[in-house]
C-alpha cells in the first residue's frame, strides 16, 4: 500500500470521508476528531502527510502543527492545513506553526487528488466498496 496520512477534523463525517477517498488513492488512512487526539495519532501512526482543521476542540491546528514539527521523535511529515480561514493573516499564521500548505474548505476530489499525488504513486486500493 502506498503512503500514511492522517486527517484530522472535528466534522467526523468530513474526516471519514477524505479518509474513505485516500485509502481508495492506494494510501493508509488514521482519522482525529480533536487537537490532542490529532496530537497523539500523529506520533503514534506516524503519517507522510497530515490533512488538519485549524479550528478543533482541545486544541487548535495551530499548536497541534507546532507540536508536531517540535517532537523529534514525528516523522515531519507534510503538513496541510484545511480550513475556512483563508484570510493572509491566517494563511501566514498556518506558515509560522509549521504547516506546507493551506488550502481552503470546501476541499473537493481534484484537489485532494493534487494534494495526495504530492506522496508519489500508490496502487488504487479496488477492494474497498462504498
């Protein structure tokens, strides 16, 4: 199977389903529903990609990025910010907590392609079923 990513939003539907398409991209998938939990599956499944809310309970985006770019024992993985707070200020705010990239709700299937083609080829995991 192709890569790790976690994706973490307080919308669980939101984050099964992102997490239902990747795994059909040929990528395992881990989902968090808070910031601390973000916090804790990341070091714990060690992702290649992190798709994360900036606004979870518990804990913002923000310092959950930063914990994860400050814990040597992470895998630093690539870190996208998916939010609707496009604004610049929220955009460098992203930049400074250690995040790659930001990109702006509602996410649809082309960009999730494009987000996910950043991890190199996978093989289409045609086993699962809707």
């Amino acid at each position: 199977m192709g890569k790790r990513v976690l994706v973490a939003d307080d919308n669980q539907y939101t984050a099964d389903s992102f997490a239902r398409l990747i795994s059909l991209f040929g990528h395992k998938t881990a989902t968090a529903y808070s910031g601390p939990e973000a916090v804790d599956r990341s070091a714990e499944f060690q992702p290649d990609m992190v798709l994360l809310d900036i606004d979870m309970p518990g804990m913002d985006g923000y310092e959950v990025a930063a914990r994860i770019r400050r814990d040597p024992t992470h895998s630093q993985p690539i870190l996208i910010a998916v939010t609707g707070w496009a604004r610049e200020e929220d955009q460098c705010r992203a930049y400074e907590a250690g995040f790659d990239f930001h990109v702006a709700k509602p996410l649809d299937l082309e960009q999730l392609k494009e987000l996910t083609a950043m991890l190199g080829s996978a093989e289409p995991d045609t086993t699962l079923a809707w």
